[in-house]
C-alpha cells in the first residue's frame, strides 16, 4: 500500500477510546476528572507512539498481487486473512478518493464481486497506480490475456450526460422526504420539550432528527454533486461527489432492474430519478435528476433492446381493485413487451420497474383472502439480486395466464440473452 496509508489506520486505537466513551460518559467523565496534567502527558506519550505503531505493522503486512487468475489481498497482524478473488468473478471495479485522499494523491480501490455480500479494498494507493490497477483488473475481467492486460490501459469513453448543481439543489428541495424530515427534526424536540422540559432527552431525539434531515438534503447534495455517466466499452462509468470523488462502474449484462422514480413535484418539469439492482454490486443509483427524454436514452444504454413503455401502455388494475386500496389502485400499472416485465406502483411517487425477461430467476402469483373473494391475485418476479418486483391488483385469471407466460418468456429470454462479459 501507498506509505500514507499508516496515517488512516493509526486512529484504530484512538477510535477504541472514543467508542468506550461514547459508550459509557459518566464513567468517561469521573476517569477524566481524576486525571492530572501529568497523567494527561504520560497517556498522550504513549498513545501516540502505540497509534503510530500499529498503522505501521498493519501497513507492513499488507500486500496484494494480481496472479493468471485471481487478485490476493493478504492482511493481518496476529490473524493473517488472505482473500483471493477470481478475475473473472469481479463485477465492478470503483475508485474512490475521499477530501484527505485527494490532498495526498491517494485513492481507495473498492471491487464488486458475486457472491460477496460487501465490497473488498485496497486502501490506499497512489492515484495513478490505483486507475492503472483499476484498468487491468477490468481487462482481466473481459478476457484480455495476462500479458497484455497491462498494456491495454484505461478504455475510452464517451459522455452521456452530466447533472447540473442548480438542477440538483432544485430536485432536492422538490422531494417530500427533504421537507418531511426537516419538519420532523423541528417539530418532535419542540414537542418533547414542551413535555418533558428535560434537555438530554430533546437532545437525544434532535441530533438523530438533524442528523437525517441533513443526509436526505445537503448529504445528498454534496455526494451526487457533479453526477455525470459517460459509456465505455467496460460499462457505464459513473462519476460525482463534492468533498468525496467516486468513480463507479455499472457493469453490462449484470443489471437486473431498472427503476424510474418520479416525484410528485418533479412531473410538471417532467424529472425523473434512474435506480438500479445489480447482481452482484452495491452501485443502485444511475442518475440522481434527469428530464424523462435523457433517462430513457441512459436506460436504453443499460438495457439494449428494452423501450421504456409510457403510461398509457400500462394496464390499471379492474376497478374492484378500489374495494382492497382505494384511491391507490389507480397508481399500479403493468405492461409486458417482447423484451421487458414493467409494473408501476405508487400514486404520488410512481416507480415503474422494468425487469428484462432474461434476469428472471422466478415467478410466483398470491391471493389473500381478501383477493381472493375479489377475484384478485398477485405476480410476483424475483430477479437475481434478490430483489423482487410486483405487479399488484391483477384480474385472478390474467394473473394466472401471466404466471405461465412469463416462466416461458423467462426461459426462451436466458437462451437469446447476449453474454454478461465485458467488452464482449
């Protein structure tokens, strides 16, 4: 690892006093009290030497090698832990540089691979050797032989779209969960003062308040900031971040579901947001804000072949359907086209799912009691990054003959589906 990299793990220690603080104040609090100038000089003395010590030894056994067929990451300083990751199980390869970093010329290497349910790092590297690792990793991955997957650099891109500041701030202070935990965190302490009047537990409730509403508003603002998706022949590169610059990959092929959100009070300027699930990799944002013309130009970019249907193409559910969620069954919708299983749920946030026939690993239709003496039933599609998608409120015997349908279009969609590898 980089040599920087003992400054970010000699706060291990202080971490653990921290945390016993934290965890017991009153106690902190009397040890503190009792201690002198000279106990506070001695501890720092050998805190300090210990703290740097241990971000030492902990770099020093640190090591990684790029083998024919698998990355190896060897750590530990009394338990040694050595994980190998096979090349071509590696699903997403990000760069991520926080404040720090950036000032050092450092970055952290974060990979994506199946079967892990988090991601394994190197941290921290220097920046150029980061993106150079990053680059050969991802042309191991689509096949480039050992040899000469170091010489084939970082592929060349071509911008898709970048997400103005102004419209971000704006999208933000149009989204209910903005405004609803900013009300939450000034009307709960007020109401607990004035009915207690006891400050730590006003305290004990606001910080938690405050602390969510900032990530739903400025938190997002400054992480989504300068959000911009260019195409590559490895994927879809993603890049943003104020204060934290991430550079994430949306792998081809591994994508199992596309979601447009759209907001209330983002219909008049016609903004929609693009989520994703992605077997194998935590990346689950596409565009934060975008007009619904550029989304489905991006989507068709993750999902070739797939036309995101409108909303007079979907099919409410029958009107009995109001006698188990009144007023909110308007809000499901389905379509299934050639290529695509779409379901639409939500009245004032609408999110329309599209599941490309190809990810669908199973069906399952299912009747409670009450829909079942309304003659209505459920379909739902579980995809491959344990994710599941719902086509709520149908018609009994149209769900019945959609469960058929689709286990076939299922199978006849994997035997046509082009192959998962990068760069194929």
């Amino acid at each position: 690892m980089h040599p920087v990299t003992p400054l970010r793990r000699a706060w291990a220690p202080v971490a653990v006093l921290v945390g016993w603080a934290v965890h017991d104040p009153d106690q902190a609090q009397r040890q503190l009290t009792r201690l002198t100038t000279t106990h506070l000089l001695v501890g720092l003395a050998v805190l300090i030497p210990a703290a740097a010590l241990y971000g030492f030894l902990t770099w020093w056994f640190t090591h990684y090698a790029v083998t024919g067929t698998e990355l190896r990451i060897r750590t530990g300083l009394l338990f040694r832990r050595t994980a190998h990751i096979r090349l071509e199980r590696i699903q997403a390869v990000d760069v991520t540089q926080p404040l720090l970093a950036r000032v050092a010329g450092v970055a952290k290497l974060k990979l994506d691979v199946i079967g892990t349910g988090k991601k394994d790092e190197l941290a921290f590297l220097g920046a150029g050797e980061a993106r150079a690792l990053r680059a050969e990793l991802l042309a191991r991955a689509a096949g480039f032989a050992p040899e000469t997957a170091h010489e084939v650099g970082e592929a060349p891109e071509r911008q898709l779209l970048r997400v103005p500041p102004g419209v971000l701030a704006v999208s933000l202070l149009l989204t209910g969960a903005t405004w609803g935990t900013l009300l939450a965190a000034v009307v709960v302490p007020t109401l607990l003062w004035l009915a207690t009047h006891n400050l730590w537990t006003v305290l004990a409730t606001a910080v938690p308040l405050v602390g969510a509403a900032g990530a739903s508003s400025a938190g997002r603002f400054v992480g989504e900031y300068d959000w911009t998706v260019a195409e590559s022949p490895d994927g879809l590169r993603i890049d943003h971040g104020l204060l934290d610059r991430t550079h994430e990959t949306v792998p081809p092929g591994r994508v199992q579901t596309v979601r447009i959100v759209e907001p209330l009070l983002w219909r008049r300027r016609r903004w929609v947001r693009v989520e994703l699930d992605v077997a194998g990799s935590s990346n689950s944002l596409l565009l934060p804000v975008a007009p619904r013309e550029i989304a489905e130009s991006v989507v068709a970019r993750v999902l070739p072949r797939v036309t995101v249907p409108t909303g007079e193409a979907l099919s409410r559910p029958p009107r009995r359907a109001g006698r188990c969620r009144p007023l909110w069954w308007r809000g499901h919708g389905l379509a299934v086209t050639g290529a695509v299983f779409a379901a639409r749920r939500g009245l004032l946030r609408r999110s329309l799912a599209l599941v490309p026939h190809a990810k669908v690993q199973s069906v399952r239709l299912t009747q409670g009691p009450v829909r079942r003496a309304l003659r209505l039933a459920d379909v739902h599609v579980d995809t491959g990054a344990n994710h599941t998608v719902t086509a709520s409120l149908r018609d009994a015997a149209e769900a019945a003959e959609l469960l058929r349908r689709q286990a076939e279009r299922s199978r006849t969609g994997r035997r046509d589906a082009p192959p998962d590898r990068w760069m194929a």
